[in-house]
C-alpha cells in the first residue's frame, strides 16, 4: 500500500513530466517557422533561422535587377549586397500561433514596419507588415521551399 509521501512524489513526477512535455511541444511549436521561405511574387526566398531566442531572416536568392541595397535611406548602407541581408529581425514566438514584436525591412522602399508572423499552414506563413496599427497594413503569404 502506499504511504501519502508516495502518492505526493508520484502526483509531483507526473505535474513534472506534463510541464515538460508541454515546454517541448512549445519549443518544436516556436520552430516550426526555420527554414527557407518563397516569396508571395515568387521572387525572392528567405532563410528564416533562430539566435538568441529571437527569430530572424535574411534574403538567399532574388530574381531582381537591382543586386543593392539602394533605395536605404542610410546612404552609407546603399553597398550592401540584398542577398544576404537581414530583413527580419527580433521576433519572439506568442506561446500560441505567431511572432511577434518583430520587424521586416523592405529593400524595394527602404522602409522599415512592424511585422507580425503567423502560420497559415505547416507549409504557409502570412507575414504582415505594418506602421502603427497592424490594420493599416499588408500581408505576404510565403510558402516553404521543399528540399
């Protein structure tokens, strides 16, 4: 027969175990965005990855004439190659369906929004763009390169 003590130690081991198991499904939830994204114009893919905790992405390949980072209202930055370059930058997964806080610069503006992820499918990402409210704003739909 069990004591009280073991039946205490056992419930304990069990809350424990479901605290993991739902920190793991959260972490394979959060990365479910890593990898290579196309484009909605199909013109453009993105390499989505993680560092720090924060998610982030930069352009791979793009179909574009202009090769630079030309339109920066930097002028010192207008070198920079676009392929390569970082537009995503500091986005944190909500603990449910998006990232967020985040934001993506547009090379074809030179205008930096406020961005907001959300996964449409395993295989689609809307990506929203905005200034201030989000709707007042666009969104992209992106769709995962198979390997």
């Amino acid at each position: 027969m069990k004591t009280k003590k073991d039946l205490t130690t056992t419930l304990f081991m069990l809350l424990l175990a479901i605290a993991y198991a739902n920190t793991i499904n959260a972490q394979t939830k959060a990365d479910a965005l890593l990898g290579e994204w196309l484009s909605e114009k199909k013109d453009s893919r993105f390499l989505i990855y993680k560092q720090d905790q924060k998610y982030y992405g930069k352009i791979v390949w793009g179909t574009g004439s202009d090769t630079k980072d030309s339109k920066n209202p930097n002028v010192k930055l207008r070198n920079r190659e676009l392929i390569g370059l970082t537009i995503l930058h500091d986005f944190a997964f909500d603990g449910e369906d998006a990232w967020e806080d985040g934001t993506i610069y547009d090379p074809r503006e030179g205008k930096t929004y406020t961005c907001k992820v959300t996964m449409k499918s395993d295989d689609e990402l809307n990506v929203r763009g905005y200034m201030g409210i989000s709707m007042f704003g666009r969104t992209e739909v992106w769709t995962r390169v198979k390997k």
